[in-house]
C-alpha cells in the first residue's frame, strides 16, 4: 500500500518546491517563500530603497514598489497608515537616503484618496526638511499631478511657517538644487509673508538687496552678500563665518583651498553630514594632518556620541566616508590625498555610535551572513562601491560587539567559519568577507549545523536578499525541526537586503520575523524582539 503522505510531509519539501498548505510565492532565484504584506513592502522600500540588484533594475525594483505605495493610499485607512510610516521612517533618520520617503509621499499626495492627499501635503515638513528635499518633492511631484490649490498651499506653508532664521539659513544653504531654486518655488506657491521680515526676504531674491529695509546684520543678508562685503579677504571672511556661523554653500571656491576658512568652517556651525563629505577636502589642502589642531577639532566632533545622535546620520553614509576616505582616492575623479589614521579610527568609531544605544540581552545569537553571488551585486543607498553583502557583515559587527555570546558565520551552499572576531577592525571584516565562497543560495543551513552540532541558540539572525533554493528543506520548518530537537523556543530574524516582496520568515510564527535590514534601528529591534517585548 502506497504512503501518499509522504509527498506532502513538509520535511521532505525541497525550497524549489512549495510547502504543501502554505500560501508561498516563487522567488526570482526559483525557491519558494513567503510574501511580506504591503505595508512590510513600503518599510523596506523606505529604508532600503530601490538600488539595483542581482535580479532586478533600479527602475523595475521602483515601479514595483511605487505600486504598492499606490495600492494603500487608495484606501482612507491604510493611506493614512502608509503616509505614518513614511513620516516615522524619514523623521527618525533609519533609512540612509530620503529619496524613498519623498518618493512615495509625492505619490500619496497625488494618487491618494481626498483625505489621503490631504493628509500627506500637511506632513510636507516633517518629511521634507530641507530645501534639497523640497525641490526633490516637487520635482517629483510635477511629474504626477498639477499644481492644484493644495499643493500651492502646503508648498507655501514650508516657507512661512519657519521662524526667520531658520527660513533664512535654507534661502542661504540650499540656492540651488537638482535645476531648482527658491524663486522657482516661491513663484509657483504664491506664500504670503507672516512677518515684515520674511516679505523683505522673498523680495530681495527676484529684486536684489538695493531696497532691502530689515535688519542687515544677521546671518541671512551677510550669507547673501557675502562675495561683495569680504571680497578677497580671507581672514575677514573667516571672522564672519565664525561670527554667522556661515554654511559652506556661501564661500567662494578660491576660499576653499585654505586651512583657515575650513577652521572658521568647522568652528562655526557645520553639521555632521557636511564634516563628513569634506574629510577629503580638509585633508587634500592641508587641514588635516597627523597632530594638528584641525585634526584635533575634527576628531573631537567623530568622538561625540551626543553630536552624532543629534545629527541622525545614517550608519551607512558613515561607512562610506570610511571607505572613501580610507582608500585616498575618490571612487570618481581623480582626486586623492594621504589619509590621517586618527581621523580614520574615529570614523569607525562613529558607525557603531550612529545606531541607536542598544543594551546587551544576554541572549545566545547564531549570527549568519548570506554571502551567494547575489549578495555581492548592486549597491547600497546609491555608493556603487557598497554591496548587500559588505553592508550586511558591517551592520552584523554592532551584535558581536554588543552582545556576549554570539557566533558569526557565513553561507552560501556552504556554512562556514569566516573567523570575524568583535576586535577586527571594518576594513578587516569587509576585506574577509569579500573573499568568501560566492555560490547557490540555501538559507536553512544556518538551523541545520545549529541541529547537528547540538547548539544551543535563542535567536538565529540571517542577513539575505531571501533568493535562496538550492536547499532540501525549507528554513521556516529547519528551524521548527530544530526547536522540536533542542526543546529551546529559538527565534528566527531574518534582516532583508533587498526591497523585494519576498521573505524566508513564516508569516503565521510569532517567533520569526522580517525586517528591512539596513535600518539604523536593526540592533534595538534584535534585542526587543529577542526579549519577547513584541
């Protein structure tokens, strides 16, 4: 008599083959998994963006999931729910670029239901903050509706509704940006000035400053005239920068190339992101070298933990300052420069403080890295030179460094021991990983060596792209069979690199879930979930 069964049981289901009762998709790679729901989709859209990737083009990856933005706004509740999450994912910093959020709030605001339009023009700041992202949002916008009286006003309101120094150092940083200028939106909106002060402002960039009446000594007019009242001067142009804390979008390029106005720069009010992209600079004219005192100021400011919270810059743009820097060449051009070691140790030191303070759980963690041939496609956040798989190891170093016990392995169609201990340094990790076997996808291999080794694991954490299928099991019930052996309740975290629908993590288990992986906040979202708190 025939065991039917047998062809049913879900142990003996390949990951080419679907899970018998399960609702699963095929992956692109020709595996079965499971479909994130759309608001998981627009999360990792949000964080991760749509770079290209092994099995997809920027351009296919953003009409997939620009259709998904477009499904929920349709509807009034889960509208106003997606125009919430891309106000929380932009404002809180967790994404690496901006361009996701405003991306999809130009579509909320286009394609919406009544409500759901109105809804997002009235989150235009929080989500657009500075005038870069402004522009951005029009230029985007134009390309999707009209200029109705909605978005007049809401575009208005970005203007009028800052103080004066606040509006005035925007009209002063951000001149000009992707074609676009202040005088172009400000035509467009039609704002109607709330102050004296803001009227004179928005006069005087299409009339000129021969008629301007309000206060002249204050950052705003000085930044404007800044050319005509230092004219070659640099030692005056440096007393005003530190005077007004003046941007650097106001110095003129020639200025540039002296030691003394960087000083006046980084003495003045320069953010973190600005300090970042200008390391090379800096070093390229001299003002930073091994000792010196703009070393010294430049190494202080990677070294407060304070200063780089408050900026909310990105772990990954860090990362990439890192590299570039490190390397003394630029990845484009032909600019170089003799690195400073001590500007290149604080750098790595402010990727780990740029994630949120995360405390150690005390938890047993199998940390596996997902290093198949897909991983090490594409880029990451628009740098050409970062891939999924470099990003993940480096994103991987915060739990080996936090937490007591853990093991960091990689995989492929192999498990293996890539030997990364917590004291390596990023470069070193980065340059090991680059090395390992790139091969076929088998994400249960991570459950499996935990089942035959007899380790004891609470929470397993898999970094992929969720292509995998050369396995003869699937990873959801590898790990069922796992927990079954161990008697142990061990979580599965699997932290997406890729902005695709697809997960390995079993949707009906509440002790595995799906992230989008290169989310500043992964370390604390590890250890909440690892302690049961959600």
């Amino acid at each position: 008599m025939k065991n039917y069964s047998k062809a049913i049981t879900h142990e003996n289901t390949k990951q080419t083959e679907k899970l018998f009762g399960e609702a699963q998709v095929k992956n692109r790679a020709g595996g079965y998994v499971y479909e994130v729901t759309d608001m998981q989709r627009l999360t990792r859209f949000l964080i991760l963006g749509a770079d290209e990737s092994f099995y997809s083009t920027e351009r296919k990856t953003t009409i997939e999931n620009a259709e998904i933005v477009l499904n929920l706004v349709k509807n009034d509740l889960t509208g106003i729910d997606a125009v919430n999450k891309i106000v929380e994912i932009s404002e809180s910093g967790r994404a690496a670029k901006n361009d996701s959020a405003i991306f999809a709030l130009a579509i909320a605001a286009s394609y919406g239901t009544d409500k759901v339009r109105s809804y997002a023009l009235s989150n235009l700041n929080k989500v657009c903050r500075i005038a870069t992202h402004l522009f951005q949002f029009i230029e985007e916008i134009q390309n999707m509706r009209g200029w109705g009286r909605a978005l007049r006003k809401a575009v208005a309101n970005w203007y009028t509704e800052k103080d004066e120094q606040r509006l005035g150092y925007q009209l002063l940083k951000y001149k000009n940006r992707n074609g676009w200028t202040h005088l172009d939106a400000i035509r467009l909106a039609h704002p109607k000035p709330s102050t004296f002060k803001q009227n004179e402002m928005f006069s005087a960039l299409s009339k000129g400053f021969d008629n301007y009446k309000a206060d002249k000594d204050d950052q705003f007019f000085v930044g404007m005239n800044f050319n005509e009242i230092v004219g070659t001067d640099e030692k005056k142009a440096a007393n005003l920068i530190r005077e007004y804390k003046l941007p650097r979008e106001v110095i003129p390029t020639s200025m540039l190339n002296s030691p003394d106005i960087w000083d006046a720069l980084v003495d003045g009010d320069m953010g973190m992101t600005a300090l970042i992209r200008n390391l090379a600079k800096m070093t390229t004219v001299g003002y930073l070298s091994p000792f010196s005192s703009g070393t010294n100021k430049v190494v202080e400011m990677l070294s407060n933990p304070e200063k780089i919270r408050k900026s909310r810059i990105h772990p990954i743009n860090v990362l990439a300052a890192l590299l570039v820097y490190k390397n003394g060449k630029g990845y484009k051009g032909n600019n170089t420069w003799d690195p400073v070691s001590s500007i290149i140790n604080s750098l790595e030191e402010a990727f780990y403080t740029s994630f949120f303070n995360v405390e150690p759980t005390n938890q047993r963690y199998l940390v596996s890295l997902d290093v198949s041939g897909s991983m090490s496609w594409g880029n990451i956040a628009g740098y050409e030179f970062l891939n999924p798989m470099l990003v993940s190891a480096a994103m991987a170093m915060i739990t080996l460094r936090t937490e007591k016990n853990v093991e960091l392995r990689a995989f492929s169609t192999k498990f293996t021991n890539p030997k990364i201990t917590k004291n390596m340094s990023l470069d070193k990790v980065l340059a090991v990983i680059n090395k390992m076997y790139f091969g076929r996808t088998d994400c249960s291999l991570p459950m499996i060596w935990a089942t035959e080794k007899n380790i004891p694991v609470d929470t397993f954490i898999i970094w992929t792209d969720n292509e995998t299928w050369a396995g003869n099991i699937h990873p959801s019930i590898a790990l069922k069979k796992y927990r079954q052996k161990t008697g142990i309740d061990s979580k599965l975290i699997v932290c997406a690199t890729e902005a695709s629908k697809f997960t390995i993590a079993d949707p009906k288990d509440r002790g595995m879930l799906d992230i989008a992986g290169f989310d500043s906040a992964v370390p604390q979202i590890i250890r909440s979930f690892s302690l049961g708190e959600f």
